[in-house]
C-alpha cells in the first residue's frame, strides 16, 4: 500500500516539470481513449434506443419512418465529436516534448468531452424513442421533440467546445 501511495504521489509531483515522463503519455492516451470510448457509447445508446422507437412506430405509420430518424442521426453526430478529440489529441502527443501539463489537459479534454457524449447520447435516445412514438400519434408534437433533441445535442457540444480549448493548451 505504501508503494503505491508513493507511485501516485510520485506522478503528481513529477508533474511540475517540463520533461516527459511516462505518466504523461498515460494520461495523454487515455484522454484520447476516453474521448472515443464514451463518446461512442452514448452515441450507440442514443441510436440504438431511438431506432426501437422508430420501429415500433413504422408498423404503426410507416410513411414517418424517414422523417423519424433524425434522432438516430443526432446519436451519430456524437460519436464524430469523440473522435475528433481523440485525432486531435493523438496528433499532440510527441515522444520529445510531451509535459504532464499537456497529459493532464488532453486527460481532461478526453473525458470532457466523452462523458458530455455518453450524457447526451443517453438523452438522445429516450427523448427520440418517446418522441417518434408520440409523433407517431400526434404530428403536432414534431417541432417540440425536434427542439428538446436540440437542447440534448447540445450538451455534446459544449463537451466538445471545452475538449478544445483543453486540447490546444
């Protein structure tokens, strides 16, 4: 346990260097793993959920079913913002100068904007499920389910938006 103790405190304390160290890329590469990773969970869950509610719609009123998939395209557009963040940030890591300020803002740009995915992916995919399901039945509730997945979406963004300020510092 001690040894341990000492390893982690050991790598926050060689963080005030310049130099590369191995935590460094650690954190490098997990930042762009976790971009990718979570990014593309919430979007294969937000996909995945509205394309039940798409299709428990089409047997009702299958002339809706192209209008109904734009949940199913917002899901997808989440996982894009994962791997730009992880292309960005892999491009960044360099064997010479790559300092555990950078490990740790690209760890962060990771996680920023891969845990905003996973959240909004998930919001996705239970305001698209109920909404074409709804929409299904009242047409009328369209604009309104278009506006609420707008608002979910969003919340990627601003993952994305902070992701690259992270990644560029």
């Amino acid at each position: 346990m001690h040894a341990l103790l000492t390893y982690y405190l050991s790598v926050f304390l060689d963080s005030y260097t310049d130099e590369p160290t191995s935590s460094s890329f650690f954190f490098g590469f997990m930042g762009c793993a976790a971009a990718l990773v979570f990014a593309c969970f919430g979007a294969a869950y937000g996909t995945a959920k509205s394309g039940v509610g798409v299709s428990a719609m089409g047997v009702m009123r299958p002339e809706l079913v192209m209008r109904s998939i734009i949940p199913i395209v917002m899901a997808g557009v989440i996982g894009i913002y994962g791997l730009i963040i992880a292309v960005i940030v892999s491009a960044a890591i360099s064997v010479s100068s790559y300092s555990p300020y950078k490990g740790f803002a690209h760890f962060a740009a990771g996680l920023s904007v891969g845990l905003s995915g996973l959240a909004a992916g998930m919001a996705i995919g239970i305001v698209g499920d109920a909404g074409v399901r709804a929409t299904a039945q009242q047409p009328r509730l369209f604009v309104g389910m278009i506006l609420i997945l707008i608002f979910a979406e969003a919340l990627a963004l601003y993952g994305l938006i902070v992701a690259l300020i992270l990644s560029t510092k």
